[in-house]
C-alpha cells in the first residue's frame, strides 16, 4: 500500500477499507509511517469525515494498537467518566476518587491537555512524584487492590492515541467527531471498564461550541460505545464559561483539595462532578435511583473518603503526598499579576475559550508538541457569571514561573470578562442525559 495514495483517497471523500485504516494506524504506531504523512490524513479525516464502520474499524484498530486491560478478578462493574475537554475541567479528580472510595473500580486512562482545554493528566503530573506511566500489570493490580488507577497512554497501552493525540494538539485537527470519538472510546474499550459516562461540553471553551454539534458527538459516542460492548451515557453541559474558579495544572488540583476538605466548594464546579459522581454509582450498582447516588457522592466528600481515597491513589502513583496534605508547601509561581473591575456591573459571562488560551500562554498548556508545561501557571477567576463587582474589585489573578506577565495577556483576560448592568438570565450547566434509549432533558 502507499501512503500518500491513502491520503488523496481519504482527501477525495473515499472510504478507507478495514485493511487500509490498520495498514496507516500500525505504521504510525511502528514509526514507519512519519509526523507529516499522518497529520496530512488527519486533516484529511478533519475535513472529509468518516464512515459508521471507518470510525468502528478505527476505534478497534487503535484498542489493537496495544494491550488491553483485564480486571477479572473484580465482580463489580467497572465504571469510567471522560469529558471531551473544557477549560477548568479537574471533574475527573474529584468523581474517580468518589466513586472508587463507594466500591466502584475506576480503571481510568486520560489524556493531556488539547489545545486550549486541560488534561488530567497534566493535572496529576503537577503533583511532585505522580507517575502517569504504569505498566499494564501494575494498572490491573493497583485497581484491584485499591479500586483506581489513573493513567495516561502508553507504549503499551493505546499507543496509536498516545501519538495521534499529541500530533491532532498541534495539527488543529481536534474538532472531528469520528477523531474524537475513536481517541475517547480506544482508551476507555482498552482500560478495561464496563460502563461509561461521557461529559460532551458546548459552548465557547468547548471542541463544539454549538449544541448541535456536541448533540452530534454524543450521539456517535453513546451508538459506537454502545457497539463496543459498553453501556454508555452522556451528558450535555456548558462550557461557555471555565469550570470552577481555578484554571491550570496545580491550581487546579489544589481547588480540588479544597472541596475534598470542605475549605471551597465553587457551585457550579460540586454541582457538576457530584452529578457526574451520581451517575456513576447507577452505572457501578452502588445506588438504585439519581437521587441515592448523590446522597452517597456527597457523603463520600463530606466524610473525608474521597479525600483519602485521592491520597492512596496519589501515594501508589509515587506522588509526594505531603504537597496533598500541606498544598502550601508548593512552589510559588514567579510572577502573578490581577486584573480588576473598571466600573460598578454584574458579570455577565468569562469567556471559556479566552481564559484558556491565555491560561496556554502563561505556560498551563503546550503551543508545540515538545513543550513542556509550567505547573505553576494558570489563571484564578475571583469572580464569575452573575457576580455583582464594584469599580477596582479583583476579578482575576494570573500566575506564571515562565516570564513577567506582559500587558497582552492581561488585556486578553481583562477582554475575557463581559459585563452587564443587570444580572444575568440563569443558563443550565447541565441541558440533557443521552443513553442508548434517546435524549432526555436534565430536571435534577
Ligand atoms: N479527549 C480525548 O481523549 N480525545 C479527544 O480527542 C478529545 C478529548
């Protein structure tokens, strides 16, 4: 087969076959294939799309690509969550340790920041020592033992996304739902788990910004998850605005800490993840009905259990756990400048995408794929949609260890805040549940 072949063929709107997708995944994978070819299919992909059984045989192809998880050991249902990414998203380190302190294994593998959204994986690496790179073995066993594992992919573990996902970051070649999907459900189908709940976000720091288009992802999530084997759900929520108050790596984590020790608890960020952390507990058996699942996910937090589960985890992975005990105790980022209110308004929104991209500049995310990530950068938001601020008020404080935060970024988070002399109408965080059954809107 030739590559370049394969490329007009995908550029010219044909359809791969199962041989000609496994003849391109397996030579990227094998490095026979380089960078530049597969980054010429994948804006080919980006622009053409994919077929039903094309996105099928390459979800399928990528799982292959490596090992796959076996839990048998485990009688319970294994249950994992994952967001297609938005800006101040750390839902997934306060839900995993939820879930997994009521019983349910979480055997979780995410992904690193992409473009302007966050990764988890980022995140848990921010905290000295924590290694995201377990073997196969030490995955399964550690999820066994302790019922979680946080993980990354490796040259074991779906490789093919390990490096379709670093190259799609810098490629633009993000937004495509069969990309995303086969990226997302390669890792989930190759963990392990039995059932899913899938966190597709709209709005500006979303991949989607439109609801329709993440309506369109979450469909093709639930249908091909379904396919594979794995009972799945997705919620729809917004991401017009960043998620919590803390944007960042080590930031993040440590807001994190602060809801798991009752010190903070932002609204619509508990919101979100004790609903996502209801969700799981059906999904995992360990309650019957919605409202039984965030009873328990709230009690999980407010007991403390989440909290000590997030600390064995963190303890198994190497991780310095006393930086968890004494957040403190952390490296100072070099520089922090804020931003305040010029006048007296209500806000009216902070847009997600903005805050995000300025979050990549201070050094959170990664412009190039050989970037590394300054875990002391990011952005703290004092003040979000419907706050009332008075002229010279804090509204946001940036922080970076990289350069001296220059007037440009501080002007591109000042363009962030919208202001209004009003308040503003209430937006739902979450719009609507989808599963195999159809689309139902959220009333909890
Ligand atoms: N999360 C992933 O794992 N992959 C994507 O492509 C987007 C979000």
């Amino acid at each position: 087969m030739n590559t370049v072949d394969l490329i007009n063929k995908k550029q010219a709107g044909g359809e791969l076959t199962t041989g000609e997708i496994q003849y391109l995944i397996d030579g990227y994978t094998y490095s026979k294939i380089p960078d530049y070819q597969i980054a010429a299919l994948l804006m080919a992909i980006y622009f053409q799309g994919m077929t039903h059984r094309e996105t099928i045989d390459l979800v399928r192809i990528m799982v292959e690509s490596g090992k796959t998880a076996h839990h048998n050991q485990s009688p319970f249902v294994k249950v994992d969550k994952h967001s297609t990414g938005g800006v101040g998203d750390k839902v997934s380190l306060l839900v995993a340790p939820i879930a997994a302190s009521q019983g349910v294994p979480v055997p979780m593998i995410s992904g690193r920041g992409l473009g302007h959204t966050g990764g988890t994986l980022d995140k848990l690496e921010s905290i000295p020592g924590f290694s995201t790179r377990l073997s196969l073995r030490a995955f399964e066993i550690q999820v066994a033992e302790i019922g979680c594992a946080l993980i990354g992919q490796t040259d074991e573990i779906v490789p093919a996304d390990q490096k379709m996902y670093a190259l799609r970051d810098v490629t633009a070649t993000v937004r495509s739902i069969p990309l995303i999907t086969s990226s997302i459900l390669s890792k989930k189908i190759a963990e392990g788990v039995d059932a899913l709940l899938l966190d597709v976000k709209f709005g500006s720091g979303a991949v989607f910004q439109s609801l329709e288009g993440a309506r369109q992802l979450a469909g093709n999530l639930v249908r091909i998850g379904t396919e594979s084997g794995l009972e799945v759900r997705a919620l729809l929520t917004d991401m017009s605005q960043p998620l919590g108050q803390a944007v960042g790596n080590w930031i993040e984590v440590r807001e994190c800490l602060d809801i798991m020790t009752g010190k903070a608890a932002p609204d619509d960020l508990v919101k979100i993840s004790l609903a996502q952390a209801a969700i799981m507990l059906i999904l995992g058996k360990k309650a019957v009905d919605y409202d039984e699942g965030l009873k328990i996910a709230r009690q999980a937090v407010e007991s403390g259990a989440a909290l000590n589960k997030f600390v064995e985890i963190a303890k198994c992975q190497q991780a310095d756990t006393s930086y968890l005990e004494n957040p403190d105790k952390y490296t100072a980022p070099a520089y922090q400048k804020d931003i305040t209110a010029d006048d007296d308004a209500y806000i009216a929104n902070v847009d997600a995408l903005t805050v995000g991209l300025a979050a990549v500049e201070l050094g959170a995310g990664r412009r190039r794929k050989e970037d590394s990530i300054d875990y002391t950068a990011g952005i703290y938001l004092h003040k979000k949609r419907g706050d009332r601020v008075a002229k010279g008020d804090i509204l946001a404080t940036l922080y970076t260890s990289m350069e001296e935060i220059n007037q440009p970024i501080l002007s591109s988070v000042s363009d962030a805040f919208r202001f209004s002399k009003e308040p503003p109408a209430s937006q739902p965080l979450i719009v609507s549940e989808l599963s195999v059954e159809g689309e139902k809107h959220w009333n909890h």
